[in-house]
C-alpha cells in the first residue's frame, strides 16, 4: 500500500493557516545557571482563578509596532514566561521573525509551527540585546541561549489543559480573530471601559496573543457580545501598554476562536544539555504522511561526524495520546537494516507537540558510523501520524529535501525512501553527547 502525504491541519496549506502581527519592548537581563522554574504538582486541584502577574511570572510587555510579528512576540514572551521567576531573559523576536527557515519578511506574518521548527532545529532563541527589535536587521553568528526541548500543542478549546498549561509552565500562545487594528481603532468586539473582548463571529484567527490566566466567574455582562455564560481568560497582547489595561485584556470563555490552537514551550533548557544536534527538517512539521491508519513507522539515517553518545531523539507527536517505539540500528545497511529491530524504549505523549525523549541507555557511534532512528508511533484518530518537511508553498521553498536519508513503512518490514518517493523529509532529530 503506497503511503500518502497530507498538509498540515487536515488538509489545508499552512499559506492558509499563518497569522498576522507581533512586537517587542524590552529590557536588557543577564544569564542564569538555573535550567527550569520550580515546576507545578500536576496532581493540585486547579483554583477557580489564577494570574500569572500575581505569581512573577507575567512576561514584560512588548510592543509589535507596524510590523506582522505577533506570532514571534508571543513565541518569545511565552518562552520568557515558562522561565519565570526563576530567570528574568527578554528574548529577541526579530531573530525568531528573521532567523527562521521559511521564505517570509516581518509583514507576512507567521504561526506556531514556524516557532517550533525555529526553537526545535536550535536555530534560536537569542536574547533582545543582541538583536534588539525593529531595525530591519539581525546579526549573523548568534547561537542560541537556551535550547527548547519540548513544545506542547493544545487543540480544540481543550480549556482544562490550557489552564494545566499556564499553572504548571507559565503563558500560553494561542490566537484569535481580532478586528482591531491598534490601539486607538474600535470594535462592536471590545470594550474598551471593561477591557473584555469576544468574537461571535465565523472568520479565521489572525492574531497571535497570550494566555496568561483565567478566572471562571468572570461576569458575562461585561462583555459587548450576548455572553450566555461567565468565565474569562486572562491574555496579554503585544500592542504595549497602552491597550487595555497596561497591555492586559480578558477574552470570553465564548470567544470563537481563542483556545482552538494553543502553545505550551514546556522544556527549556540551558545550552550544555547536549553537544550535538542532527536534523534534516528546518521547517519542521510542514505536512504528514501516512497509511490511512493511525499507526505507522518511519526512519531517518545519520552518519556520525565524530565519536559520540547518541542520547536522545526528538519527533512530533501530531495527535493526542500519541504511542511511541523508539529502535536504534547501529549499523545501517540500507533499508533491508531496518527490518531486524528490537525496542530500545516505549512511551507516550498526553498532548501532541515536539518532544525530545532522552534514551535511558546512550548508544555510542564511532566517527562515520551509518546508522538510523527508527519510530514505530501510533496517533489514535489519525490517518497521517507521521510530521513531514516539504515544499508546501511559497514560505517552504527553502525546504532541501537533499540533505536528509528518511524512509516509512506501515508495518516495519517494507521501507519507502521518503525523499526519491514522495519529495519529503521525515521529521526526525537526534542529539548527540560528546563521551566522557
């Protein structure tokens, strides 16, 4: 059975789905030794209300300007939020709106899976110092700062996860359709004495924001929209403070849209994690592919450029509840090696999202050893479980599906070279410790 390739999102182009905005209004801060903030017991019983800004961990205000940059701004405060109170960075949202792999300038706009091919691929964060926003220019040579392992996606107004998310790892990114063009238009949407914003309406997000809290007795009648019942997130904008109530405004449990896509940034880490990366997708989960069903197998092959620890592999996890098998070949051979496999490790992910799983016994490879990666994963409810970088549209013409050797199968026996067969990368990383 041939295998078949999907857009992201069920079909529609990401050109679709990519939003408009974002901004930056920074201060300068210095580096810490502390990788995470103390995390949340995810057992405690979630209160009815809860705002970041009264935990220190509300990210500074941002201000976008003219420029399409939301999504960059709301990418770098979430990830300045999950690091909160424990390290006090401003990161820099020109590097994450310029720096990135896709084919767009900072008035195209952006989304979230351009933010997780960006912080996935180690392609950034940097801090606002040293490429401060608005200047039309980025530096070349910068490294990242933090190394983001794990990026959580949270669908379909899902909104006790949401607040698991923003208790447990500080703001959440999501989107929402906003009519307002700045600070001083208007809007039938928003109330400007009450701060609240609901849309009722039937059109497309365009606007990214973040979820910073909620409280669910919010009172319905203070909001313009025939609000049936009460209950309010707590979100910041990227306007600056001068919007709302200094940059905080409270969007209705019946918003059409806020809650739909949501991002959690909930493993960063300090740079010293690993020594090596290996990937082949830049642009990150662009597509998928699969059998019609919801389990499938896929591999890439790496050459080791020195002697190493293989010591964790990173993936998507494109679904809820995804299962995984992870199989290492230590000797790749072509596709008749991954025929003859045995588990090295299982597990499973609650939401979908990037992950990087840290193998619980590193595999050394010697310099110019072939070898291969290969996931068994099961997305229940999917037809295309595997995550794929391809020439989608114009933002993926830069997608080289020449650097990559990745192969899918339906049952682990008969392998189809992904890029020759079906012009895609499949999205699979491997990091890699220098031994002792």
């Amino acid at each position: 059975m041939e295998p078949e390739i999907r857009a992201l999102l069920d079909g529609k182009k990401q050109q679709e789905h990519r939003q408009t905005e974002s901004g930056s209004n920074t201060r300068d801060s210095s580096m810490e030794d502390n990788t995470e903030p103390a995390g949340k017991d995810e057992n405690v019983r979630l209160p009815k209300a809860y705002d970041s800004r009264n935990e220190a961990r509300a990210p500074v205000i941002k201000n976008q300007g003219e420029l399409g940059t939301c999504w960059a701004v709301a990418t770098s405060s979430a990830l300045e939020s999950s690091l909160l109170p424990r390290e006090h960075l401003v990161f820099s949202a020109d590097h994450i709106s310029l720096r990135n792999h896709f084919a767009k300038n900072q008035n195209d706009g952006g989304d979230y899976t351009m933010a997780m091919a960006y912080l996935a691929g180690w392609q950034g964060p940097v801090l606002e110092q040293d490429d401060p926003y608005g200047d039309g220019v980025s530096p070349d040579g910068l490294t990242p700062v933090k190394h983001v392992q794990e990026i959580q996606m949270i669908k379909d107004k899902d909104y006790d996860a949401i607040k698991r998310a923003v208790y447990d790892h500080g703001a959440v990114q999501s989107s929402l359709y906003m009519d307002l063009q700045n600070t001083v238009s208007s809007s039938v949407f928003f109330n400007k004495i009450n701060n609240t914003y609901c849309y009722v309406g039937n059109a497309r997000s365009n606007h990214d924001i973040l979820i910073i809290g909620w409280d669910d007795h919010y009172p319905a009648d203070k909001f313009n929209a025939d609000i049936k019942k009460d209950g309010a997130f707590i979100c910041q904008n990227s306007w600056g403070a001068d919007f709302g109530e200094d940059g905080i405004f409270y969007v209705s449990f019946e918003d059409a849209n806020l809650g739909n896509n949501c991002v959690a940034y909930s493993r960063i880490e300090n740079t010293g994690n690993y020594d090596h990366i290996y990937q082949t997708d830049l642009c990150g989960w662009v597509g998928q592919i699969g059998y019609g069903s919801d389990t499938c197998y896929f591999a890439n092959v790496y050459e080791a450029k020195q002697d190493e620890n293989l010591s964790a592999v990173g993936f998507y996890a494109t679904g809820k509840d995804t299962e995984y098998d992870i199989h290492i070949i230590e000797e790749f051979d072509g596709p008749s090696s991954l025929i003859s496999w045995s588990p090295a490790q299982s597990g499973k992910f609650g939401n979908g999202g990037y992950y990087t799983v840290d193998l619980e016994e590193p595999v050394k490879v010697a310099k110019g050893q072939r070898y291969a990666v290969m996931i068994k994963i099961k997305s229940p409810g999917l037809q295309y479980p595997v995550a794929t970088e391809y020439q989608a549209d114009e933002a993926t013409k830069n997608v080289d599906i020449a650097d990559g050797e990745g192969y899918i199968s339906m049952s682990g026996y008969s392998w189809t070279r992904t890029e020759t067969e079906h012009s895609c990368n499949v999205c699979l990383k491997v990091y890699t410790r220098d031994p002792q």
